[in-house]
C-alpha cells in the first residue's frame, strides 16, 4: 500500500532521479541566502541565492550537467527550478530542503 501511495505522489520517482542525477555528477544550487547557506550546506552545493539564478542561468546552462536546486524547505528550490527550466535548462530537479538532499548524496 505504501508503494502505492509514494508511485502515486511521484516520491519514489523523484528520488530515483535525484540518485540518478547525483550520480552522473550533477550541479547542486543552493538558492538560499549567502548568510542562511553560511549557517550549514551541502559541501559541493554553490550557493546562487534565487534573485540571482535568472541573471546566473547562462552559466549554469554552460555546465551541461543536471541541475539540482535546493534551500531550506523545497519553496524557493521549486521556484529557482522553474526559472532555470523556462531559461532552455531542460534537467533541472528542485532537491527541497538541503539537509535531507544531503543525508541522500550520502547514501548515493
């Protein structure tokens, strides 16, 4: 019945995709604030705060790497993830919250 519950809310996808695109080295995006990201981050996430990510997207664009979006809860990640998909980046997950993306990236 679980199994059913997490394919129907799309739970176990994401988090095959999020392994899958760690795995192929994918670029993490911190999009919260240099002062929140001080505070505690993923160690290879950079931290591209969301009112910047649109001015930022052709840089990211260049890594030709999936993108893994990420803050505090998954609000602003979920947001930074639509901005860069609408700027032509077509592999773009939002992470949600950094500490839980984390305990993933260490079991990756």
């Amino acid at each position: 019945m679980f199994d059913y519950l997490k394919n129907l809310f799309g739970i176990g996808k994401r988090k095959e995709l999020l392994v899958d695109a760690i795995r192929r080295g994918a670029y993490i995006i911190d999009v919260r604030t240099p002062q929140e990201y001080k505070m505690g981050h993923i160690q290879q996430a950079v931290n591209i705060p969301l009112d910047q990510i649109r001015k930022n997207s052709a840089k990211i664009r260049k890594m030709d790497k999936p993108v893994i979006t990420c803050c505090q809860t998954g609000s602003r990640s979920g947001r930074a993830r639509s901005i860069l998909r609408k700027q032509g980046i077509p592999e773009v997950i939002n992470g949600r919250g950094w500490i839980s993306l984390r305990e993933l990236i260490k079991k990756a």
